[in-house]
C-alpha cells in the first residue's frame, strides 16, 4: 500500500494577505493565561481602591461624581478609538493575517470604533450632571461652546463627529463603494489625533505621568505602524516586481482591507 505524499501548505498569491495560520494551542493558552493574569491583577490592585473613592465622593462630594464618572469613560473612548486605528493600521499591513481570520480582524476593528462612539457619547452625557460646570445640552452638541476650555472641549467635539462618520461608514459601504469609503476612512486619523488633543489640552489629569502614558502611548503606536505602511508601500512599488507587473481594470473590491 503506497503511503500519500503529505500536501503542502497553502501558499499566499503575489499581492494577496498570508495564508491563515493561527496560532499553536498552547501558544494561545498562554496567552489568555498571561491576559487574564494582568486583567485580574489590575482589577484587584485598583477596584478596591476606585470603591472606597466613589464612596468618599457620594459622601463629601455628591456633585463631583458625575465628573469623576466623565473622566473614566473620556479614557475608555479613547482606549477604544486608539485600539480601532492601531488595528485598522495591522490589518492595512497584514502583519495579522496569519494568525487571525480577516473577516474576524476587520469585525473587532468595527466593533471597537462602535465602542469608542458609544463611550464619547456617554462620556459628553455625564457631563450634563456635573455642578462644577454648568453644561447645557447646546455645550455639549455644538462645538466650541462648552463653559470650560470651549476649544480643546471643541476639538473633541469635532473629533466625535468624525469617527461617527466614519464609524457609519462601515455600514453603507456597499451603498458609496470602496474608493470612497476609504477616503473617509482617512478621516480616523484625524480624528484620533483630535481626540489626543482634547484629552492632553482639557484633561483635569494631563499633569500625572500616568495619563500622559495613556495619550501618548497609543500615539507612537500609531505612528509607528503608519509610517511602518507607508515605507513597505513606497518598497513595493519601487521594487522590479511591482514596476514591472501588468496594470489591471479596477473592480469592484470586496477585500476587507482598511487604509
């Protein structure tokens, strides 16, 4: 009985993602292992201490607990839109694509731009409740016309409104086609970097080391991965392959991959 030659891999094309992979059991073990280490290390070095905190406040300070609540989901919606860019930036250099589904990549990169929405909304919302500031509905709609720092406080406004846009935008895709969804798609950028502006120039906790971490930090990511794109682009297309490859039709695209 002749024994069946083992297949080869699949192989990716020339200009298409890595063939998916995924990681080795044991490799992703350790890694949820390792991430639920951390999670629950910070959860049980700060929630003990955030309780007795918002216990003091609604003690001494009820007022104040509504601005308290605005500062923590002002850094969660940046956490979310820093996380949707610097996947979106992944997945436009398909470092990911062999170790994870792009479908699955491109959701989590929708879904986080969907959190990040949801939490800027609530984070202006609470605002509403605070008494230091006499927030009107008006100063928290329109851009620039908020009691306290009016222009850093606009300028995430106006970051707000462009990832609403953009973040709708992943869902008339269809509708507007890829070359325009991916011109709007530029405007995260933008918007990411006003919504760094309005946390570093309006934050009441800029001048702690450890916010200053959590704007920059996702900032260098960021730029680092962009200007990662940007060279091995200009690399592909001096290189002799890419001069030298047939120029095809354009079609319409129906890749999942993001600028």
């Amino acid at each position: 009985m002749a024994l069946e030659r083992p297949r080869p891999a699949p192989t990716a094309r020339p200009g298409r993602p890595p063939a998916y992979r995924g990681l080795p059991r044991p490799v992703r073990l350790i890694l949820w292992v390792f991430f639920g280490l951390i999670v629950g290390a910070f959860l049980g070095a700060a929630l003990p201490e955030a309780i007795r905190l918002v216990e003091a406040t609604a003690a001494l300070a009820p007022g104040k607990l509504a601005w308290y609540a605005a500062r923590v989901t002002g850094f969660l919606a940046y956490f979310a839109v820093a996380g949707s860019v610097v996947y979106g930036l992944l997945l436009s250099t398909k470092l990911l694509d062999a170790i994870a589904h792009r479908p699955v990549s491109f959701a989590l990169h929708k879904d986080l731009a969907l959190v990040g929405v949801g939490l800027s909304g609530l984070h202006g919302l609470l605002l509403l409740g605070d008494q230091t500031y006499a927030f009107s509905p008006a100063a928290i709609v329109v851009p620039f016309a908020s009691p306290y720092a009016s222009t850093a406080v606009g300028i995430g406004q106006v970051a707000f409104y462009l990832v609403v846009l953009v973040t709708g935008s992943f869902y008339i895709r269809r509708q507007i086609g890829q070359r325009a969804w991916r011109l709007i798609h530029y405007l995260t950028f933008l918007a990411f970097l006003g919504a760094a502006a309005h946390g570093i120039a309006s934050g009441s906790d800029t001048g702690a080391t450890w916010a200053s971490w959590i704007y920059l930090g996702p900032v260098a990511v960021a730029i680092f991965f962009f200007a990662y794109r940007l060279v091995i682009s200009i690399a592909a297309h001096r290189s002799p392959a890419g001069a030298s490859r047939p120029v095809q039709r354009a079609v319409p695209s129906t890749s999942l991959e993001t600028p």
